[in-house]
C-alpha cells in the first residue's frame, strides 16, 4: 500500500522532557514517546518530523509533527488511538491526512508562543511548573513600549543562545505584546521563525526592563549589538508555551484518488 | 521562654501526597512536611494543627495550620524561613503569632472550596493535575438551578463519603455557584464545615445534571433520601481547591506583654 502522510497537532507537558527533539544521551523525548506510540498503533518503524524543537521543561499546545504509514487507518482516527498509548503529558488535539510532499519545517508560518510570568509577592506551588515566578512589581507599559522595537526584521544574535548554529540570525518578529491575564503577565510573541532560546531571551530582557533596570530604547542598542551579552537573562523554560503554527499557505490536502 | 503559638496560612500541590493529615502507613503528608520542616528551623519536634484534612490529590491556596514554639523567630518571618526549607510543592504564604489557646478548628468559619473542571472536547495536558477533564457539554444555567437547593442547612448524608465518622451530617451551605472562567467551569462553594468527599460529590452530582442526566429539583429528592446511594458520583480529587478560610470571629492575637 501506497505510504500516506498524517499530521498530528500535539499539546505537551514539558516538565518531564528533555525536549522534543531526539538526542543520543537520551530517550525521554516528545519526538520518541510519539514515535513509540505510533509503532504501538502501525507496526510501523516511524521518525516523526517535527516542526519546532522545543527545549527541555517548555510546553506546547500546538506543536506540528508528520509522518508517514501504510496503515489503513483514517487521519482523523490517529489522535484518538494515539491518545490511548501516550502518556497523559503528551496529547494529539488533532490529526488528519496530508499531502506526502507537506514538510512543516519547508512552509512559510507564523508561530506564537507565549511566555507566562506570575508576578506575585508568594510563589503558587500548582504553577510552579506552568509559569516563572517574579516577586518584583512589572511596568507592563514599559514592557509594551520596550518590545515594540522587537518588532521587524532584525538580526537577532543578542537574542540567541551561542551555541545556536542557525546560518543566519535575521528573523522577523511580527508582534510582541505584553498583558495582564489575571495575576499572571503574558509575552506573547508571533514571528515566522525563532532562533535557539530566543524567545525566552526577549522574555528575560523584557522583565529586566519590566522591572526597572534599563529603559525601552535600550532593545534597540541591544540589537545593534549583535552580541549575547548586550541583553538580558535567558528566562527558565518552565514559563515558556509554544501556543499554535499558522501555515499562511495552507495545509495541502492528500493526493486524490487518481494518483494513486 | 513560654511557648508562642504560631498560624501559618498553607497553599499546597496535592498531586504528590497522600493528604493533609498524619497516617501510620505513609509520612508522606503535608503535615508531615510541615512538622519536619519546623523541626529542621527550630529543632523543636511539633505536630502541627490543621484547619482542614484535604486528601490525597487535593490542592489548597489557604489552609491553616497552627504549632507551638519556644523558638524566638518573628511571627512573621516563619513563612520565608519555612520556605526555604520545604519542598516547592507546599509553600507557606503567610505566618503570625496568634493567642495560644487559637484553635482552628473550634472557630466559626467559612471556608471556600473550587472544583474545576476542564470542559472541552480534548484534554489539556499542563493542566491534569488541576482540572478534571469532562468533555460533554454542560448547561451551566441548570448546574446554577441545581445548587441552589444545596443551599442551607441540610443533612447532608447523601452527600458524605459512607466511611465518614461526623457524629451529625447536618451542614450549612452558604452559596453554591457555577460559572464558566475561561474554558473551565468552576463549581464554588462557601459553607462553614463540610463532610468527607462532600463537596467532590456535590460536583460530581452537578456535573451529572449539567450533561442532562436528571434535573435540578432531583437535588431535593437526594437531600430527602439521606443515603450515599442517592447522589452522584465522587468527582476526582485533582479538581478540588480549598481557597480559603474566614474566620467570623477574627483571629486574637498573641498575648500582650503584661501576660507573660
């Protein structure tokens, strides 16, 4: 039988994880738990391809993952069986048949992820795993006004981890917004590509800034820079989720009948 | 030097105890991590007095546990320094010298419960452990309709875990509401004692009602029966929040000096 192309949008808890990507060191990956759950299902020998790896203790309502199979199974059927055999920290929200040419790493997108700070005087002890948490008083103001000069096509390598091996630092961000989502204060940032660490590299400056220490045009220099050390902190992972992909030309659809 | 008696306000993740109260068959309780902790800071063996003996898997934001001390320690700074030494699922987020004779649980009180549940087709990984995932959809009108005749005073037999040993069942409920906060709908209930699993069943039975399984009035008829039997069933302990506890009374403070 002809292979066919399925893909999952998979929600996770980080927290256990050593990320999602394979690593030789390790088998406690997202990448590895869905790989085993869909041998489980097919029979199958599979290497999932994902479209974004997510760091060790981040979170994922919607990361994108394919892979190919023979078996006969409907798309749409794979994320109920799958739900069945992973853990209860990983869930596929939804699956369907797609093009066998589709690569979600190959396709124009916009991703957005949030990063969640809980900005109290006492930490919660049932979000410590869900959220960074800051005691001192933010200026979400501030915080606006400084990340606007995120926003655009820049050369990030400030806002990148050193040991990232990307050929090149230029991203365009398309929105960073600050806001107070009861007492948590929420990142979000939607770009069409993020370097290694980069988001919570603009979240550690961010609440640096936040906080009082710097002022907004100071990003802007930071930039200019193009230096690790000319912005803030890397925040922990723990705050960071990686909310949804946007394919802005679609997803296509599986090959009809006829070519088969 | 006389002993002070000192009033923590306790916020836990229960996920990982096996409840509140001391057991002979595990140490693995909140007030066990309590009464070592304290024992770490002062060196004083103490068993601390709780307001309310959540169980295994139930979370809490305030309840209160009192201990007497010798230690010379503010009031007020028991909190940080046990905070230090606890682990990151329990914190204690507030601390103060009351009167010695304070006992929490010979006080009028209202207490605050939550049961929240997760109301959508999928369930939401990073949040397992705080939310029961239920993914039929509910009629919150009709859960509002319901509670209301949980309301007042009652014997509550119908509503109590078989196991309890309450010399009365009767209780007052103050308020029962249900309303939807974001993709989760919350049951909150205020009343001034509850019975073993009470307020699980009540949202168990609600829930129950509110996916069309019976109508509102069938409250009554369950209150009138006085047997477990009558009810719903028991709502898992992951959904459950004490909020808070009021006492109506105040709470005294320490002694003055003249006292002593």
């Amino acid at each position: 039988m002809k292979k066919r192309r399925i893909m999952l949008v998979v929600s996770y808890d980080g927290t256990a994880y050593n990320g999602w990507a394979l690593q030789k060191s390790t088998h406690n990956t997202i990448e590895e738990m869905l790989n085993r759950a869909i041998h489980g299902l097919t029979g199958e020998e599979v290497e999932v391809i994902g479209a974004s790896r997510t760091d060790a203790g981040v979170h994922a309502y919607g990361n994108i993952a394919v892979f190919d199979t023979s078996s006969s199974i409907p798309g749409d059927r794979f994320s109920y069986a799958l739900n069945h055999i992973l853990p209860q920290d990983i869930c596929v929200t939804e699956s369907r048949e797609v093009h066998p040419d589709f690569h979600p790493r190959h396709c124009d997108t916009l991703k957005t992820y949030e990063y969640r700070v809980l900005n109290s005087k006492m930490p919660v002890p049932t979000r410590r795993f869900y959220t960074y948490h800051f005691s001192m008083p933010l200026d979400i103001d501030v915080m606006n006004e400084a990340a606007h000069y995120l926003e655009g096509e820049h050369d990030f390598t400030s806002f990148c981890n050193v040991e990232s091996q990307a050929v090149t630092h230029v991203r365009t961000i398309k929105k960073v917004e600050v806001f107070l989502h009861g007492d948590e204060v929420v990142i979000r940032v939607i770009g069409n590509g993020f370097l290694y660490n980069m988001v919570r590299i603009i979240a550690g400056t961010l609440l640096q800034i936040g906080r009082g220490k710097g002022k907004p045009s100071d990003i802007k220099e930071m930039i200019d820079k193009q230096d690790r050390k000319a912005a803030g902190p890397t925040a922990p992972a723990c705050g960071l989720f990686l909310m949804k992909y946007e394919f802005l030309d679609g997803i296509p659809g599986p090959e009809t009948a006829e070519d088969d």
